[in-house]
C-alpha cells in the first residue's frame, strides 16, 4: 500500500471524528447541557494535563494489570487448546470449564476474586482478566489446531509424518490466525475486566477506581480524562496485536499488501 | 515385462456397516508396471478416488491385498515410496513455494543443503525456478498444481498418484498441464496413476486406461492406449487419438448399463464386514472428493 492510499483510506474515518469532536465541543454549548453531565473535548484535555501525574501512575498500574492478566490467561488458554485438541478426554474436561468461565457474571465474581488474592494485589485483576479471556482464547487456538485441511492430513499421512510433525509443520502455523483473532477479542475484554475489577477496590492510583471515585465526588471531567485513557489503551492494545500478527504471519490474508 | 509397481489384488472396499452399507469397491484386481501411465476413469462415485487411496494406504481395504513394489501398501507408504498430488493443490499457505517442495523432504529428515537442491531441481523440471520465493497465493491456479507436482517428486518416487490433479482448471490450462505432465513422466520415468473423469485427457496421457462403473465400483475394461510416444500437441488430431476416445466413452456407457443390470439383480452391497468409525470418516473425505 503506498502512503497516498493510505492515507485517502485514514481521511473518511478521521473526518467523521472531526466533525463529532465539533460538534461536541459546540453543540453541547449551544444546547445549554450542563458541564458535569457531558464535559466538552476541551474541558476533558484540560483535565488529562490537570491530573497528568496520578493519571500517569494509574494507567501504568492498570496496564500491568492488562498484561499480566493476557499473559496468564492467554497461557492457560493456549495450552488448554493444546490438550484439548490432541485428547478427547480433555476436551471434555476442559470446554465446559472454558464454557463456564465465559458465563460467569464478572461483576459478581470480581468481589470474590479480589478477596481471594487481596485487593491491594494487581494479582486479583489479573484473575479476573484470566477468566474473561481464557475462553475467546481456548476456543480459537482449538479451532485453528483442528481445523485443517483433510487433503493436508492426507499430504502428511503420505509422507508418512509423525503426528509430531503434523503439530509443528501443519496444526500450529494453522492456528496463528486463529490465537490472533482470540488475541484481539482478549485485548478489549482485558482493560474492560482490569477496570471492573478496580471498581471493588485496590489502590487509588488505579484508572477503574480514579474514575469510580473522581465521579463519586461529581468531578466528571476527571473521569471523563481516565475513561479516554482507558479506551486509548483498549485501541493501542489491539493495534499493537495488530502489528504483530503483521510481522508474525505476513503470509495470512489479513496482512497480504500486494494486489495480485 | 517389467517389475509391476503396483497390485491390487481382489481388493474390496465398503463404507459403513449393516443396512446403511456402501461398496465403494468390489474385487479390484489391476497391476501397474514399471514406467506404466494408468488412468482411472468413471462416473462420480464409481470409487476410482477411493481406488487410489487405497492404492496410497490412505484408506485401508475392507478385504483383498494393496502391494507396492512388492510390499504392502502400508509398509510403502512408511517408506515413502510414493509422491501424491490432490485435486486441490494443498499447499502451506506460510510456506513460500520453494519451502513447500521441500516439506517432504523435511519431514523425512534430509539434510538442509541437499533439501535445497532437490527443491530447486523439482522447480527447475516443472518451469517455475523463478518463483521459488514467491507465496502460494502469488501463484495462479495452474502454478500451484505444478508445485504439488513438483512437490510429489521431491523424493525422487518410483510412483507417483495423482487425484483429477486438473479437475479445477480451465481446458487451456489443463492441456497445457497434460504436454508438461508427458514431459515430465518422461524425463523422470516414474509409474504414474492418475484419476480423472475427462475421456479426451485419459486417452492422451495413458499407456493403458481402466474404465470404470459405479455401485459396486469396478473395473470394467482396460484399454490400451497404442498410441506413439511422445505424445505432443499434435497428438490430439490423429485419428487413432479420436478411435480411442471412442473406445473409452462407449466402454464408460457398457459400464453404465452393466450397472443397471447390477441394480437390477440387486448384487450383494450391503455386505457386513464391521467397520468402524474410522471408516465413516473416511467415507466423508472420500466423497469429498468424488
């Protein structure tokens, strides 16, 4: 892609948010709505630089938080996936523990899994994030892993592969597409689970409790300057989940740049 | 007379078991010589896919005997002793071309040096040296068929098995596909069975053609194709060309009022034998594929 279409492709999208950070900005003004219930653009940015330097300490802790959480659950997804792929038995055992992870209600386990691992420990976020993501994450890495190509399997039974060889050659350079898309789900579900499970307590220098308690005492523009960081680190994620799989799997559809 | 590559001996081959009983297959008998070029030619479910599988040991006989080169099928194909290409070409997506020539090889162990070189060599016989470092979705259909040909011969194998490898090109592409194929066979003297439903490819290819008739599938004529060697472009305007074309087709038609008849005598399909599950599955792909 040269940089003129590129950048012909970023102006649509660009102009739209323009022309909505306008109108907020004046709109709002003109209608007469009132500051504390929709602080204007202007007023948030003023906020950010006011509260640059606990906003700064409280987006690090809860990005450890994130990442922490991605690492541990994104680990015992994969490897799940693993077991699950290669024995039946643990594919029962395992899909309905997944399955159940994926059901729980987390605003009701929050509470109980900051308990469990105190709630001044970051560890307790990062559970909670493990349970949101372990199963977009299982569920992918087992479809990538199983579905392959018959003719493939084929391929490698004539070659007389061992079933070795099929995971290393065939199963698992199938399913990086696959752990890719559960990694991008994950990233938007991981600051949503960090920040949930900060609204039950942990340390103030936290963007979920910043935002809980600045709102608490009606300083909206405070919680409106997290809740942009919060959703900044939500998009830098996916993006940067983005740029790896670019560099990771530049053969896959999704990274293709030439036209053929 | 040279060695025969190939037997299948009254092999038999039935999906499923009891009442819902499929004989993909009944009492194959066909042997392939050395340097031979057999087509399997019939109607959509006559089993000539599941023929060739079992001639691989990708699929096992319900009853009968598959020999390659003198040893059963299974202990062939741990041996590597044949190259395969499917209907679809079946390449890794994450491999460039030239990686995908050499996935055989990997798998069997050969050195990285040598790899290289008989990659490099199988590109160099199928014409497409110059996209070795290319990505498969770079290639065009016909290109990536002559890599899994190029691919199948990596090993350097005394047959190769070839599943409709053409099926899914356009006729001007196929029969360009058809002169390379003759040039190859020739140069590299390998034993080939290729399946195909098309008459006119079948006659310009083959040393001998086995036709074909469904349910039960069976062979039910073996033509020899006497015509001269090396078949060219100018092949396809002989007359002798357009007899056997002939040949084959009314064969295929016989083949179809045999199977009336076995209809109608209700032949013993639904033979029990016990098979499991794997079958099944096997079924599945076989069809797949029909």
């Amino acid at each position: 892609m040269t940089r003129g279409s590129r950048l012909r492709r970023a102006l649509p999208p660009l102009t739209v948010f323009l022309v909505v950070l306008l109108l907020w900005e004046f709109g709002l003004a003109a209608l007469n709505v009132q500051q504390f219930l929709m602080p204007r653009p202007s007023v948030i940015v003023a906020a950010l630089a006011d509260q640059a330097h606990i906003l700064w300490d409280a987006t690090l802790y809860t990005l450890t938080e994130v990442l922490g959480g991605l690492l541990i659950g994104g680990t015992l997804g994969i490897l799940a996936a693993f077991a699950a792929a290669r024995w039946r038995l643990a594919s029962e055992a395992l899909v309905p523990i997944g399955i159940a992870a994926a059901s729980i209600p987390i605003i009701a386990m929050a509470p109980i899994i900051n308990v469990w691992f105190t709630a001044d420990s970051p560890v307790s976020r990062m559970a909670v994030v493990t349970v949101l993501i372990f199963f977009p994450i299982m569920v992918n890495t087992m479809r990538g892993l199983t579905q392959v190509d018959p003719a493939a399997l084929e391929l490698m039974a004539a070659c007389a592969a061992t079933e070795a060889q099929v995971l290393r050659k065939l199963r698992v350079p199938n399913s990086l597409p696959y752990i890719f898309t559960g990694l991008k789900v994950a990233t938007t579900l991981a600051v949503i689970g960090a920040i949930v499970g900060e609204y039950f307590g942990g340390p103030l220098a936290a963007l979920g409790i910043y935002i809980k308690s600045e709102a608490y005492q009606f300083r909206y523009n405070h919680a409106w300057a997290a809740i942009l960081i919060a959703c900044t680190l939500g998009i830098g994620l996916y993006v940067l989940v983005l740029a790896i799989e670019r560099v990771a799997i530049p053969w896959h559809t999704s990274s293709r740049q030439e036209v053929i | 007379m040279s060695e025969p590559v190939v037997e299948v001996l009254k092999a038999s081959k039935t999906f499923g078991a009891g009442e819902g009983a499929l004989a993909a297959l009944q009492e194959i008998d066909l042997t392939i010589r050395a340097g031979e070029f057999v087509s399997l030619i019939g109607p959509s479910g006559c089993g000539k896919s599941t023929l060739l599988r079992l001639i691989g040991d990708l699929t096992p006989a319900s009853t009968g005997e598959v020999r390659l080169n003198g040893k059963p099928a299974a202990q062939a194909r741990r041996a590597r002793e044949y190259g395969i290409v499917f209907q679809a070409p079946v390449l890794m997506e994450w491999r460039t071309v030239q990686r995908n020539v050499e996935l055989p090889l990997e798998i069997s162990g050969v050195a990285r040096a040598e790899r290289t070189e008989r990659a490099t060599a199988m590109l160099r016989l199928v014409e497409l040296s110059d996209f070795a470092a290319k990505y498969p979705w770079q290639l065009s259909g016909g290109m990536q068929q002559r890599v899994a040909i190029a691919r199948a011969l990596a090993m350097d194998p005394a047959l190769l098995l070839m599943d409709e490898p053409f099926g899914a090109l356009d006729e001007m592409t196929r029969e360009r596909l058809n002169l390379e194929l003759m040039d190859i066979w020739r140069r590299t003297h390998t034993t080939v069975v290729f399946v195909t439903h098309s008459i006119p490819e079948a006659v310009f290819l083959s040393s001998r053609v086995a036709v074909m008739s469904a349910r039960p599938g069976r062979i039910t004529r073996l033509i020899d194709v006497d015509l001269p060697q090396p078949r060219e472009a100018a092949t396809r305007n002989e007359e002798r060309y357009f007899e056997l074309v002939t040949a084959v087709r009314e064969a295929l038609h016989q083949g179809g009022a045999d199977e009336a008849t076995a209809a109608a005598e209700g032949l013993g399909t639904g033979a029990s034998t016990g098979e499991g599950e794997e079958d099944a599955a096997a079924r599945i792909r076989a069809e797949g594929y029909a």
